[in-house]
C-alpha cells in the first residue's frame, strides 16, 4: 500500500508531450513541444537526478513473448514502484533478454521521481518532483519516452500509456496498424457461437467491468482477453486481429465490488498491489464501494485514522489495484495468442 504524495495521484496531462517537428503530428488532443528545446530542458533535469537511489533496468515485451505483433521496450528508472508494478503489467526480465538481439527494435524509456538523496539523507515515503513532471514522447527518429517527477503509475509505468497507446500509435500509422484504447472479450452464445468485441470508452468508465462481465442470461458466457488496449492487424486471411499488449490490469478500485465485478474480486485475493486504497485493522484493504457498510475504523490512504461520517474519502477516487490477468477467472484461453483474436465488431 502505498500513501502517494497528494499531488502526484493520477496521470498529468498538462504536463505530458509530443515531441515532433510539425505541431499537426501531436494530433488534436494532445501538448506539443519542440524536440530540441525539451530534450535540452530534460538532459538538464536528468543529470544526478538518480543519485542516492537504486537504478532498475527493466527489459520488458509489450504483447505476448514471441508474438510478431509485441513490441520490446528498456525502462530505466529509480523507482521500485514501478519495478513491482512492471513486473505485473508487462513481461519482463530474462525471457525479453533472450529475444534482443543487435537488429530487435526495443523503445529506450527512462524514468526518475526526480528527488535525488544526499549521503544520509532520509527518504520520504512517496518521493516526486510536482515543480518539475514532464511525461514526454519523442516519435521521430529514434522514438523514446522521458518521464521525470512522477511515480504515478500512468506517468511512470512507460509501457502502459506512454508505449502502448502514445508511441504505439504513431508506429501503427507508419506500419500499418491500429493501437487502440480498447477493451477485447469474447462472448459465446448458448449455441456455443464465439465472437471477439473490442470497445472503445474513456477511463475509469467501467471498461474493466465490462470486459470481465458475467452475464446473467442463461447459456451466454463472456471471456476477458484485455480490459483497456488493444493493438489490431489485419490478418492473411483479411480478417481484422487484436491483441491485448499488456499482461496484468491496472484498475480504478473504487467501485470495484462482488455486485460490480465479482471477477476482478476474485482475481485480487493474492499477488496483487493496491494503491492509495485504505487499510482495515487486521491489514486488509478497503474502498468505497467494496462492501455495503464501511468498516467501524480503517486508516485513510493518507495514513491517518478514518471513521465512517467523517468527512472524508477513505481511499482516494483514483486509488488503484494492479494484478496478473492470469488470474483473472474469467480470462480468455486465447488470450496470449501469439496471432491475436478475429474481431466481430466494434462499439465506440
């Protein structure tokens, strides 16, 4: 459990860029920043920003290990948080290893809270830089991501966003493929008819719900294969193929119940982390929405004591679950299939 500094508790888009020549490249949504003028400001930040800490280097696959359609990525950075966490949502570690070689493309990403300790000097809890958070993208030449100041795991976990949506977009228009802020399942009829969906909603809108649903119609069954990207292809035979790049789920816990996603729950009794969640008594967690009635005492995300009636949120609205969707019980027996899965249709 981990209690985030209170200004560094989601993703920053005001402080997140593209970096490319022409404006128009960043598309509609999104800040622009010049290449040169930010690789100048972010080589100054960068430098000893890692002194005192521990630097992780993070080989990791975006997408099933030997799939033709996963990505490679690099990720150095000086937060355990997000070793922890990218050991869940990415495969990671020797078996990625074995798969670079000289001509393997694999995205640089480099990552600091930017909070550097002198000899001796105590750490704090939940360090970040909030003066000075960029969360960049360099998409031309050679593509990278820079992230400094947060350890928010939308700013810091690199293969999540900042890969597979952000960059993965850019290659896919070059390449020839879709990156997509998407959920994928598949759901089978009584008839024992199976057709793969992705559905495209913004966060925290219920995607994950959705993609582990257990219906209540007789005979009909839905199976998670991802609950928030997917990254699609044509396929030889012209069919349109997804599969979900990431390896675990990063979940909006408040709100998360067995009435609202028995599957999520069950997938939460081990191996998982929880973040800026409240904790019970006995060391268990809790949020809003979990159960019913709120426990008589928990202590708060921030780590003080909370009581029902108190005025305040026991867990943040942003608090966070990160596990395996190994685990999940409803997980897709193709889920990891190197190919990816036919889609049926698409709801946006």
């Amino acid at each position: 459990i981990n209690a985030e500094y209170m200004g560094d508790v989601a993703r920053v888009e005001g402080s997140t860029y593209i970096c490319c020549k022409d404006p128009a490249d960043a598309g509609p949504t999104n800040n622009w920043a010049d290449p040169e003028e930010m690789r100048e400001k972010l080589s100054k930040l960068f430098e000893g920003c890692m002194k005192g800490r521990t630097m992780y280097v993070i080989p990791f696959s975006m997408g099933p290990l030997g799939s033709p359609y996963s990505k490679y990525g690099v990720e150095i950075t000086d937060s355990p948080y997000v070793v922890v966490n990218m050991k869940i949502m990415a495969r990671m570690g020797s078996r990625v290893l074995s798969l670079l070689t000289e001509d393997t493309f694999f995205l640089k990403c480099v990552h600091s809270v930017g909070c550097p300790l002198a000899p001796g000097q105590a750490d704090v809890p939940w360090p970040c830089n909030p003066e000075n958070r960029y969360i960049t993208h360099f998409t031309e030449g050679e593509p990278s991501v820079w992230s400094f100041g947060s350890g928010y795991g939308g700013n810091a976990l690199l293969g999540k966003k900042c890969y597979a949506l952000r960059l993965a977009s850019v290659m896919g228009r070059k390449e020839g493929w879709l990156a997509e802020h998407c959920l994928i399942l598949g759901l089978t009829s009584p008839e024992g008819n199976q057709h793969y969906i992705c559905a495209g909603f913004p966060s925290a809108c219920g995607k994950t719900n959705l993609a582990m649903l257990v219906p209540t119609l007789p005979g009909w069954t839905v199976r998670c294969v991802g609950d928030d990207i997917a990254w699609m292809h044509v396929g030889d035979d012209g069919r349109l193929y997804a599969i979900n790049p990431e390896a675990g789920f990063f979940g909006v816990a408040p709100g998360t119940s067995n009435s609202s996603n028995i599957s999520a729950m069950a997938a939460l009794t081990k191996n998982a982390i929880f973040t800026n969640v409240a904790m019970t008594p006995d060391g268990d967690v809790w949020w809003e929405g979990m159960t019913k009635e709120a426990p008589a005492e928990l202590t708060d995300w921030k780590g003080e004591k909370w009581v029902p009636g108190c005025g305040r949120k026991a867990a943040h609205p942003n608090a966070r679950y990160t596990v395996a969707a190994s685990q999940c019980p409803v997980i897709d027996p193709n889920w990891e299939n190197p190919n990816g899965v036919p889609m049926y249709s698409a709801l946006i």
